[in-house]
C-alpha cells in the first residue's frame, strides 16, 4: 500500500525564484502528468518517453496555470526507481501552489518530509547511511563537510561498514559450521585466529570512532575561542575575521562584557567563534561575570586564541592564562606587530609549548597564515586527498561504540575459554549493529552464507 500510491511535492525553496521544481513519484504519475499537462501545440500526451523533456503548459479546466518544462522518467532510472515526473515551473510561491494543488486534486498524496529518499531507500536504490548523507549534503555549511558528504552519499562509508561485516560474517558461519559439523571442522587452535580477527576488525573500528570528532568539528564547525586580558585586541580580531563591526571596539580596557558569539566560514572551514570579556581581577560585578563566562566558554572550546599585545610586557595574569589553557588545542596570538614590541615570540616560549604567531588586527598583517595554521591544525590536510571516511553521525556512532562492545565482549570471551557458541553470539551482536548502520537485515543473509562459502551441500 504504502509504496504504491503516488505522492508530490515542492521540492525547491518556497521564496519566488526564477524556476521551481515539483516532484511527482509512484505508479500515478505519468496518468496525472497526462491529465494537467499540454504540450505547446494543445495536445495533450498519453504517454511520455522516459528521459524526455517537455515544454508545454499546464492547464487545469482548459485554462492555463503556468509554462513549463516536464521531465519524464521511467521506473526504475529514477531518484526514487518509481515512475516520476518533474516540473520545472516559475519559481513564484502562488503559481507553485497552485501547480501542487491541482495534482493533488488528481489523485496525488503530498509526501511527507524526506519521503522521495525513503522510497528510494526502500526499493533500493541506495543504502540508509547514503540516505542520510542526501541531508547532510544539503545542510553542508562548508566544503570540508560538503566533500564528506559526498563521499558518504557515493558509498564510502557503506563499502567500509560492508567489508567489515563480511569479515565477521565469515567467522559466524565458520563456527556454526564446525558446531554442526564437527567431523570436518575443526575448531583447535581456531581462537588465535579469531582473536587476531577481532583485534583487526576493533582497531578499524575504533579509528572510525575517533574520527567522529574530527566529523563534529567539520560538519558543525570549529568551537573557537578568543581568550585574553583587556585591551589586547581581542574583538578587533572579531571584526577582522566576520568582516563586520560586530563587536564593538575601543581602547578602554573592559570594553567587552558579555561573549559574543559568530559563525564564519574561513578556507572552507567552519568557525562558532567567541569573543569574550578581557581576563583581569576586577570588582565591578558585570566585568566579573564576563570573566567568568569567558573561563567556562573556553573549558569546552576545540580551539583558543590566546591573545597578547605584544607592545606591552608580559604579567601575571598572560601568565594565569598560559597555565589555564595548558592542556588545550590554542594558538598564542601576539597582536599589535605593528607597534614598537616589548614582547617577542622567544619571551613567550619560556611559558608555553603552543604555537606562536605574530598578527596586526589593526593593520591585517599575518592573518593568512594564521588562517591557514587552523586549516593545517584541523584537517591535517587528510579529508581532501585520501579517501578516509570519516563519521558525522551520531546514529552511526553510536552503532559503532556497540559493535565495539560486543568485539570486546567476542575477546574476553576468548580470554576466558568459553564456548564457541558464546563467542558467536556476540559476533552476531557486532554484525547486526554494523548492519543497522547500512540499513541491511541480519538472519537470513548469514544462513545463505554458510551454504555459499562452506560448500555444505553432501
Ligand atoms: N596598534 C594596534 N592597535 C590595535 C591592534 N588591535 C587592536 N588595537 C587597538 O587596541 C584597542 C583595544 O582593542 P579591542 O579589540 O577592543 O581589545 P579587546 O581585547 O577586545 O579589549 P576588551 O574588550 O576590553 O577586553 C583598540 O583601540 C584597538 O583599536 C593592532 O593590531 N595594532
Ligand atoms: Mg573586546
């Protein structure tokens, strides 16, 4: 029932724009297009070639709507593998509307959110994790993300999670094998192979886990934070990176009180950077919950830019603040080049193992290769010239974290002597959990297996 009845819907933005698309899907389709649409002669069509365009109108009670172009494809070379229809119509929210109204009068259903990706998931076309990476290429917000998504949509992710399951699978159907057919299979020594297997299948898999933070920072951006006594030029770098007069900026120390936050994109990366109040003891009780809110924003923080005016000396708090960010991702900034220096980058290693670089915020001079030292920080330089799949999605790592569990489960299992019966089930765990991340059903697939592999047939 569910896949058999036809649903449309708008699937361009709904602001006016030059051209917007209105997808039908399902067995209905073609019998709908024949009904509303006519060719630029008058004459309507019973039957579209798939992979055709077609320019003509539609009409509804022989008036006309709108002219257009109708795309026509065929089950099964379609997004969705049913029949579809597209109509690239004006772009205008009522015409659009309109258009959308007068299928449903014949018969359509509109499709629920993310409808057209479930058919084609359901008839298989693509897998769920592919599914899931059509939304996150739409909501890339960089090109970092962008690239990953598109390596996760053509498959790299499913070709990773399939080759490991098959790994698996092969050990599952060996031990069910040797269980019932002990005369021909023989299971001494066998647990040092598995163990081997397992450690194999563990280490990809935690790698992929850890790759989940790189994922987060790409995908949702780089949560950076500018730390550093008053005055230094802390919000002047602010304004620098967003390109606007976002905070304000004057040479009273304590001008900035609460954080304020950003987003930017910079070389293709994205930032939710903060700007926060000036590090200083201070009695004035608005000031001081500004200090302290910019302590707390930092604790979480993927990066700190640590600031320094470089024009004056070196003081205990800079000191304070070397020791706070100790064990965190930071890059001391020491600002204000453009002024005679009393501050040298030298006079700062003595206190901190991070890295160190020279900027003007007022003059703009060694902002590039700043830039380009948190491109080098955060992606190593990895996401764009291998093919490293790495995880953005929660769903997948948390699939991920429980097939490890059940591996290390299969280990102490092995550790222990038990049975091999025990160990299997926990195989079966981390082969299901894999397969939950492509979408895949376990059972019956691992029974065909035994049969393929194994040559049972005596
Ligand atoms: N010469 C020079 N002056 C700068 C530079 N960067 C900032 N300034 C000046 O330093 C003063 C303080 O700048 P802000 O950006 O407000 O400093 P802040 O760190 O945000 O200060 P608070 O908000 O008080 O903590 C302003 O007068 C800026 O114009 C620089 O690179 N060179
Ligand atoms: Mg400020």
């Amino acid at each position: 029932m569910y896949l058999s009845d036809t649903i449309t819907a708008i699937s361009t933005g709904m602001n006016n724009a030059g051209i917007g698309i209105i997808r039908i899907s399902g067995e209905g389709s073609f019998k709908i297009a024949s009904a509303i649409f006519r060719l630029s002669s008058g004459k309507s069509v019973n039957t579209f070639e798939s992979h055709r365009v077609y320019y003509g109108f539609i009409t509804d009670d022989g008036k006309t709507v709108d002219e257009v172009l109708l795309i026509a494809l065929r089950s099964p070379k379609s997004y969705t593998t049913e029949d579809t229809i597209e109509i690239d119509c004006h772009g205008g929210n009522l015409v659009m509307r309109r258009i959308l109204k007068i299928i449903l009068s014949k018969g359509a259903r509109l499709a629920e959110p993310g409808e057209f990706t479930k058919r084609a998931f359901l008839n298989g076309r693509m897998d769920l994790s592919e599914a899931e990476a059509v939304t996150d290429v739409i909501n890339s917000s960089n090109e970092y993300a962008l690239n990953n998504s598109i390596k996760q949509l053509t498959g790299k992710l499913t070709e990773k999670i399939r080759l490991l399951r098959d790994k698996i699978k092969y050990e599952i159907a060996y031990i069910e094998s040797a269980l019932d057919d002990p005369e021909h299979y023989d299971l001494s020594g066998y647990y040092l192979r598995l163990s081997n297997v397992t450690d194999e299948i563990c280490d990809e898999l935690v790698s992929l886990k850890k790759s989940f933070n790189e994922g987060r920072i790409i995908s949702e951006g780089i949560n950076t934070v500018i730390l550093g006594k008053p005055n230094v030029g802390k919000s002047s770098l602010l304004n620098l990176l967003t390109g606007e007069e976002t905070a304000i900026v004057t040479d009273i120390a304590g001008t900035t009180r609460d954080a304020l936050k950003q987003d930017i994109v910079m070389n293709g990366l994205s930032l939710k950077i903060t700007d926060t109040a000036g590090i200083r003891e201070t009695d004035d009780i608005i000031e001081k919950i500004g200090v302290d809110k910019a302590l707390e924003s930092a604790k979480d923080a993927d990066l700190i830019l640590m600031m320094i005016d470089s024009s004056e000396e070196i003081d205990e708090t800079d000191i304070k603040i070397f020791d706070f960010i100790k064990d965190k991702n930071a890059i001391i900034l020491l600002n204000k080049s453009d002024l005679k220096q009393k501050v040298s980058e030298n006079d700062v290693k003595k206190f901190t193992q991070k890295c160190i670089m020279s900027i003007s915020a007022k003059d703009e001079t060694g902002i590039e290769e700043f830039k380009a030292k948190i491109n080098e920080m955060f992606l190593k330089g990895t996401i764009d010239y291998n093919d490293e799949v790495i995880l953005t999605n929660e769903r997948h790592l948390y699939l991920i974290e429980n097939s490890i569990q059940s591996l290390e489960e299969v280990k102490n299992s092995i550790s222990a002597e038990m049975p091999e019966d025990f160990v299997s089930i926990d195989l079966k765990n981390a082969y299901e959990y894999l397969g939950t991340i492509t979408g895949e059903q376990t059972g019956d697939d691992i029974i065909d297996e035994i049969f393929s592999k194994f040559c049972m047939g005596k």
